[in-house]
C-alpha cells in the first residue's frame, strides 16, 4: 500500500472524502500493479486500464469540485482551476 485514506485530511463536503478514498483505492491499486509489471512486464495493458481509471476519476472529481466553487462563487476559483488544469496537463 502507498498510501492510506487516514492520512488525506477530511474535508467539510463529505462527497469530497468520499471521492478522496476512492483515489486513494484507486492510487494504491495503481502502485500495486507497478509494482507487479516491474517483475512481468506483461501487466503492461493492467496498468495503463488503471491508470485510465484513475484519470477519469480525478477528471470528474476536478469537474464536481469546480462547479461547487462556482456555485458557491469561491473567491479563489480562478487559481484553484488553473491548479486543476495544471495537474491534468501533468497526467
């Protein structure tokens, strides 16, 4: 394991700890098959499929958190994106 959920802090909007944990199961999925394919290379295509899947989930938790900003007309959203979009142009 890479990573547990006890060490993400929670947050006022429980959706969004829900969202964490299921990161944080997806990440460590992720490391586990790495760590697999770094013996057997065949679990290439494993790897990328969870990858696949974690980039979707930060896509729609990006996507969830933006328009809770928006809606709630969040002063710092302008750099909160830029953040978001940052990360996205890094995976």
């Amino acid at each position: 394991m890479l990573i547990s959920v006890q060490e993400i802090p929670k947050v006022a909007v429980e959706e969004m700890n829900e969202i964490h944990s299921t990161e944080v199961d997806i990440v460590n999925k992720l490391y586990e098959k790495i760590s697999e394919w770094e013996n057997d290379k065949s679990k290439e295509q494993e790897v990328l499929t969870i990858f696949e899947e974690f980039l979707k989930d930060v896509v729609d938790h990006f996507l969830f958190e933006e328009s809770m900003m928006r809606e709630s007309n969040f002063f710092a959203y302008p750099m909160h994106k830029s953040e978001h979009d940052r990360v996205l142009f890094e995976l």
